[in-house]
C-alpha cells in the first residue's frame, strides 16, 4: 500500500511557508507549527515530508536557489558567466537574501550545515567540478589546475561580496568581471615566443 500521492500544491505552500518565516524570523525561531499554520496544512503533512525543521529548511532554500541555467554550452567563459549570473539573480530574490542568514545558521547548528553540504554545497560543487574538468579536457584551462581551488577562485569573490555587501551592492557587471579576472590565472601557459 503506497498511500495517497504528495501534492505539489502542498509541497510548494510549505516551501514558501518556510522561506518566508525564515526571512522574518531567521533560523532559530522558525518552528513547525509556525509552516503549518502559514502553509495551511496539518502538521503531520510537514512530517511526512521532511524530518526535520533541518532538512525542511534546506530543502526548501535549494528549490528555489538553484542558479545553474538547464543547459549551459560554449566556452568555458560563457559558461562561467551565465552561472555567476544565475547566482546573483537568485541572491536578488526572498529566497537568495536568506544567504546571510543561512551562512550565521550553520556555523551554529551541525545537523544544518550537513543538510546544507549534502543538499546543496556539493551537488553544486559537483556541477562546477565537471564543467572545470571539462574545461581543462579541452585546453580552456591549464593542465595541473586544483579543481576545487579553481571553483573557490570562480565562485568565492562573488559569494563574499553578496554575503557581506549583499546584492544590491554588486552591479550587473561584476560576473564576468570576475570571472575574467579568475580565467587571467587559470589559462593554460602560453609557450614563450621564439627568440626570446
């Protein structure tokens, strides 16, 4: 016996439940009951779904922060930048502004931060390890790049800047500012010139 089938309707009412008591109350003081009675459902319907405040909360950021476009092709800077710009469109709405909220909550919460890591740090990660890898394949990049330090090169000004500047500080611009400035040390060596 499977039981009854999940409703959308529900999952994105506690979805936006979630996000939006989390934006006014931060982490801490956001509790079940609190989604239930926002959402409209009972709160067993939560319980069937998430186990935990934890996991409901990062479900819920990474359904509506995920910033890689469908299909990402072409150069590896085309690439780069529709991604660092998916990240800043996404830190522009309710639901990316809880980045600075999400990152003070894990520090101090251990099951948060490994639902965090799990569901959406190396999914991510693993995304832009393939495109990195990729890239290095077809001699975008240099041969002998760390892979995980060329991802904190790509990602981590932008991130910084968002978290501690938030986004109205960052232009339309600054994506692939940043990422041109991370591709300058990440190229492949050029062989020196002839006669020099």
């Amino acid at each position: 016996m499977t039981g009854r089938p999940r409703s959308a309707q529900a999952d994105d009412a506690i979805v936006d439940a979630t996000l939006a008591l989390l934006g006014e109350q931060g982490f801490d003081r956001v509790s079940m009951d609190a989604v239930a009675a926002r959402a409209g459902v009972a709160r067993a319907t939560i319980y069937r779904r998430w186990p935990s405040k934890e996991a409901l909360v990062i479900d819920a950021v990474a359904r509506r922060t995920d910033p890689f476009p469908d299909a990402v092709t072409g150069p590896i800077r085309d690439q780069l930048v529709s991604i660092l710009d998916g990240i800043l469109a996404v830190s522009r709405t309710g639901a990316g502004r809880l980045l600075p909220c999400m990152v003070g909550a894990t520090v101090s919460n251990p099951p948060l931060a490994e639902h965090y890591r799990a569901q959406i740090l190396e999914p991510r990660r693993a995304r832009m390890r393939h495109l990195v890898r990729n890239a290095v394949a077809h001699g975008e990049l240099r041969r002998g790049v760390d892979v995980d330090d060329a991802i904190d090169l790509l990602l981590g000004a932008l991130l910084y800047r968002l978290v501690f500047a938030g986004p109205d500080a960052v232009d339309d611009g600054e994506p692939a500012r940043l990422v041109d400035a991370a591709l300058k040390g990440l190229a492949p060596t050029s062989p020196p010139a002839s006669g020099s």
